[in-house]
C-alpha cells in the first residue's frame, strides 16, 4: 500500500509492504529531519525492515541517523543516482547466514564467459488477455513470490499502472517472461518478474527478453534500467552481467521470494539502442 505523507515542511512517498514485514520510501523532499522522524513513527514493530532510497548528498544524513548503507541504483533519479539505506527492527533481518556463499557466487558470474545467444525467438509484448497463462507461470516457477503474480488480476492490475510484459510461448503456453515496471518521472524502469520453465532456461532465453523490453523503453524516451536479483540465482546474476548491469551492492532479506527470505542483489544500466 503506497502512502503520502505530509508535514508543514516535508513531504514523502511510501509503500507499506505487510507481506515483506518493511516500509519503503522512494521519494521525499523538505526538511530531513522531519521526514526522518515522521519515517521512524511508522516503522513499528510489524515491520523489521525500513528502506529508503536517498540521494548522494543526503547519505551522510541517514548514517548518522543510524542508517546502515546497502547499494546504489544509478541513474535512478533521471540520471542521479538513488543510495539504500536501511533500518532493521529485527537482529534476524539484519543478519545473513549465506552471504559468503553469495560472493562467492557472484565471483564466478563475474568469470563466466559469455554464453552464445542462440536464435532471437519469436517474442511479443503481453496484454491482458495474457494474465491467466502468466499467472500459471509465476505459480510454477516460484513457490513464493513477494507479490501476487500467480493472480491473474494483479497482472492486469500492474499493466494498467505502466507495466510492460514481454513474453515467449510455445504448445499455447508462456514458458518465458519478464516485465519493466516503468517510472516516467525519473525515466527509469525496474526489470523484474523474469520467469523461464527449466526446460527452457539454455540458449539466452532471458537475455533476449530483456534486450526487446530494452529497447521497448528507449522508444517509450526512458534511458535508466535496473533489477533486483535473487543473490542465490547464478542464472539471473549471470543474464545481468552479461547484458552490461553494473552491480550495486547486496539488500539483506529484502523480500521473500522462491522458498524463503533471501539476499537481493542491485544492477543497474544506462540504456543505449541496440546493435541488432
């Protein structure tokens, strides 16, 4: 639930997320330490985990307000660059039993060689009457998920609210997608919701998906990218790298997603027109 809150010298925008026990703030502006304050009232004990996206100049503010800093979207303000901080209501939140095993992981991304694209598949941007058949693929692809995608009203929901799907189906089935969640007033979009079945997952499947909502985006004149990848996915983080995402840091059991609470990791990309 996406709230705005206003005081006599500040304003901020944020979500409350019950499902992932957090509060997000995206944007503010106006007095820090009111809007400071004003966060720290809401951040009550249904909620472990608080992040806000700051800017540059305003991180020495948050740290010492106690803030813990967790990684950077470039670009994220129309070309500015929005920095993560948190708070933690919960010394289980803050802490990760697997965060070795994480970069250990993204160093063997960081060593893969490029794997050959096969042939650009047939692809086309989804529309609602999709919802049904995606729903059916976010519920087998994921377990859990840290919104409703195996509801075919929530899909429709999102696309309605400037979300953008591209998908790949074969037997009268989608076997693979993934969308850009778009912000016209910062010209960015958040690449997310990537699915593949198993069976489907070799030959750059997802990387051609992500390439044609790429330039979908330049021709919608919006020029930054990112996404938030499983940390424990060496496919997601392998497909990012590989497209030219810059790593941004690691966000601690940010959401529940696939089995459990997990890891994400920050990628981000100024976009540029294809070569293709």
């Amino acid at each position: 639930m996406d709230q705005v809150y206003r005081g006599e010298d500040y304003t901020f925008t944020c979500t409350l997320d019950r499902f992932n026990e957090r509060i997000r703030v995206d944007h503010y502006n106006g007095n820090l330490r009111s809007v400071a304050a004003h966060i720290q009232s809401i951040f009550t004990n249904e909620y472990t985990k608080c992040i806000v996206k700051a800017k540059g100049e305003h991180v020495p503010f948050f740290l010492s307000e106690c803030y813990t800093y967790e990684g950077v979207i470039q670009s994220y303000y129309s070309g500015s660059d929005a920095h993560l901080m948190t708070l933690y209501n919960g010394a289980w939140r803050r802490n990760s039993q697997t965060w070795l095993e994480e970069d250990q992981l993204l160093a063997a991304v960081r060593h893969k060689q490029v794997s050959p694209l096969k042939e650009k598949p047939l692809m086309r941007k989804g529309t609602e009457a999709d919802a049904e058949k995606l729903a059916a693929l976010y519920q087998k692809v994921f377990a859990v998920y840290p919104t409703p995608m195996d509801n075919p009203n929530y899909i429709k929901k999102v696309m309605r609210s400037d979300t953008i799907f591209f998908l790949i189906e074969e037997s009268d089935r989608i076997v693979s997608a993934a969308s850009a969640e778009v912000n016209r007033t910062y010209k960015n979009a958040e690449m997310t919701d990537c699915a593949t079945l198993p069976e489907y997952r070799k030959g750059g499947t997802m990387r051609h998906l992500i390439m044609a909502l790429e330039q979908e985006l330049l021709r919608e004149n919006i020029y930054y990218a990112y996404s938030i990848a499983r940390s424990r996915s060496f496919g997601m983080n392998a497909v990012l790298h590989q497209l030219d995402y810059n790593y941004g840091g690691r966000l601690v059991n940010n959401v529940k997603i696939f089995q459990d609470w997990e890891n994400m990791n920050l990628w981000s990309k100024l976009l540029t027109k294809s070569a293709e």
